[in-house]
C-alpha cells in the first residue's frame, strides 16, 4: 500500500510551518523553562485558531475530529519547532473525554479544540509523570478504572529536556468518572498520546537533520566543507534512512485509527491512493536531507491487504485486512513510535557529533532540540515497551 497526502493536508502543514516559523519557538522554549508560560500559551492559542486541537474533539463539543492523518501531520510540524506545552497529552486528553463523556467532556472540550484550554494527563502504565501540569489548566489521572482531576500539579521531578516539566501529581482530588467506559478510553488515550508524541519525534528528528545539513556544508576543515566526506555524507544518509523508514510506519498506524474510529471504513482524513509519502514538496513531505543525495520515496506500508478506500486500490471497495499487515491501531501505534523515537534520537547523536563541542552550548538554539529527542523517545512508550506490544499484537 502507498499513499500521499492529499491537497488539504499539504496546505494545512504549509499553515503551520509558516505560523511557527514566524513564532519564535526558541525564546518561547527558554521562556518555558524558565517557568513563563506567557509566550506559550499565547503560541497555544494560535494553534487553536488553526485548528490544531480540535483534530482530537469530536464535532459534537466544537472540534473537527477525531482526525489521525491530520493530527499526525500537525505535530511532525509542531516537533519540527519544538513547540512546547503538553500537545501529545492535550490531544490524548480530548479522546480520553470524549470517550467518557458527561460533565467533564462539556466543560473541558470546548475549551481544548479551540486552544483555550491546556490540559495534562497520566495513564496507568505509562509513568508516573504528568507533563508540564504546572502550565495546565487542569490534570487529569486514571488509575484503574476511576478518573479523577488532581488537586494540583504535584511534585517537580528533573527532566533532561528543562523545557519539558514532569510533575508527580499527588493522591485524591475530584472523581471525574468510574467504570468500564473509563478503562476503554484510557487505552485509546493512551494510542493518541503515544501516536502524537511518535509524530512530534519524527518532526524533531528531521529539524535535526535539517540544521546538521547545513552546517556541514558551511564548516570546513582541510580547505573543504566536512559535508563532503564520505563519513560525514554515510552518516547523515543513516539518519535520513531513518527518518524516511518511520514515517510511513507513522501515517500507517493514522490510517488504522481512522479505521478504527469508523468501525473498518477508512474515513475522509485518510490520504489517497498513489505514491509514497514524501514524494512531494513543502514541510509535510520532502526529506530534509534531500540535499545530500540519498532520498528515497519511503511511503510503502509494505504488504498490508487493505483495499478500500484510500488505502490501496481505488478500483475495489472491498477490504480483506487493515493496512498494517493486519497489526491493529495500538500494535501499529506502537510500531510508529518506537521507529520514529529511535530515529529521531539517532538524529540527536548525530546532529550533536557532527556540530562537534557547539553542540553543548546553551546559546545555540539547536541544544533545545539535541536535549528533546531522548525524552520524546521515551515518553508514552519506550522503544523496548513498544516492540514488546508489536510482537504481542
């Protein structure tokens, strides 16, 4: 199965490629971790108005969604800036609401679909953290089958990343909902927030990537740019390799939660049927190592039988499988995530090796995303976490 993004959702990375870009997201990061969350939070807003968060809300509470293939192209771009707040929490928090329903989902989903809400989230098995709870409007934890609001954000814990805050969120606070419901959209919050997190590493990675190609063709040692060694050049082709292998694994598990959301109809957020992704050009698709030579179109899924629409054959409505080969939306989430956040890390490592002692330093604007890649890696499943749920399906 191969597919491309359509023309909406082109444009829509185009959007906020040219938000972001003008948005100053590293004095908004050093503000952030400084504990300013002004700059923050008005960048928040922006990013409701271009409907960023109601991707997550259903149509019902004032969203647009759920809409996976969206969301997903949102926080590659969100990564690439390395926009801080709890997006991947926020966004799981809708779905988390949504499926509950009642009071709490009146009250907080509006105001998250149109930025004017920031929420943060822990789930049972995934750490006892919640990010930047200081910053957000409200907390929300589950343990077992009960759902409650924290009494505040709790106790600060280190973090490599200063501009991602983890919190340990203390015992009590407001029951919210119990019962069969929350448990089930617990597991969906917790395939969003691990799926928007794969994709915020993906986008990380390729910043990464980008910023090292070009300072590799600007230093020179030996009269040269070092970017024309062939060690430095199989370097960054292993990076791109990458990169380019995690993002079809990433918008083949949107496509199985779209799936999933319409009972086995692909639905209209699902790209159409053609060439791979990254086959085009602007934010959403082009490699950012295009330079260098070595890109590949990488948009196969591999052999997944899916055949309805927007998912293989346009010539058959038929379907005899999901497009991932079958793995289901949480196994492919899972696949997503560990590719992506290992590959965003390797893009770390070598954007850090190939910028040499520069790379320490706080000044340059880089070092925020050097110190990212390793924790987004982590969060809501670590690659060994993640591999373990593929092979168990």
């Amino acid at each position: 199965m191969r597919f491309v993004l359509t023309d909406e959702q082109r444009e829509f990375a185009r959007s906020l490629d040219a938000l972001l870009r003008a948005a100053d997201t590293p004095g908004v990061l050093r503000a952030w971790a400084a504990g300013d969350h002004g700059p923050g939070r008005a960048l928040w807003r922006r990013l409701g108005d271009a409907g960023v968060f109601a991707l997550a809300v259903p149509e019902a509470y004032g969203g647009v969604g759920p809409l996976p293939v969206e969301a997903a192209v949102a926080c590659v771009e969100l990564g690439r800036y390395a926009v801080p707040g709890p997006v991947a929490e926020t966004l799981a928090a809708g779905v988390l609401l949504a499926g509950v329903g009642g009071p709490a989902a009146k009250e907080w989903l509006p105001g998250i679909a149109s930025g004017a809400a920031m929420l943060s989230l822990r789930l049972p098995g995934h750490g006892p953290y919640a990010l930047d709870a200081d910053a957000a409007d409200a907390v929300f934890t589950v343990d077992g089958d009960g759902l409650r609001r924290a009494p505040g954000p709790g106790e600060l814990s280190v973090s490599a990343d200063p501009a991602r805050r983890l919190f340990r969120p203390g015992p009590g606070g407001e029951p919210v909902a119990g019962g069969r419901a929350v448990e089930a959209a617990s597991r969906a919050a917790g395939d969003w927030a691990s799926f928007a997190t794969a994709a915020l590493a993906l986008g990380c990675g390729e910043e990464l990537l980008r910023a090292t190609v070009a300072y590799v063709k600007q230093r020179r040692q030996f009269g040269v740019p070092v970017g024309s060694f062939q060690a430095v050049k199989h370097r960054l082709a292993d990076t791109l390799l990458g990169l380019e292998f995690a993002r079809p694994l990433l918008y083949g598990a949107a496509v199985e939660l779209t799936e999933e959301l319409s009972g086995g109809r692909a639905g209209a957020g699902s790209p159409e049927p053609g060439a791979g992704v990254g086959s085009g050009t602007g934010p959403a698709e082009g490699p950012p190592g295009a330079g260098l030579g070595t890109g590949r179109g990488a948009g196969s899924l591999g052999s997944g039988s899916g055949t309805g629409p927007g998912m293989g054959s346009p010539e058959s409505g038929s379907r005899t499988g999901p497009g991932m080969g079958s793995l289901g939306a949480g196994a492919a989430v899972a696949a997503a995530k560990a590719a992506a956040g290992e590959a965003g890390y390797a893009a770390a490592r070598t954007a850090l090796q190939l910028h040499g002692a520069i790379g320490y330093t706080e000044e340059l604007d880089l070092a925020w995303w050097l110190r990212r890649a390793r924790p987004l890696r982590d969060a809501w499943g670590t690659p060994s976490a993640c591999r373990a749920r593929v092979l168990t399906g």
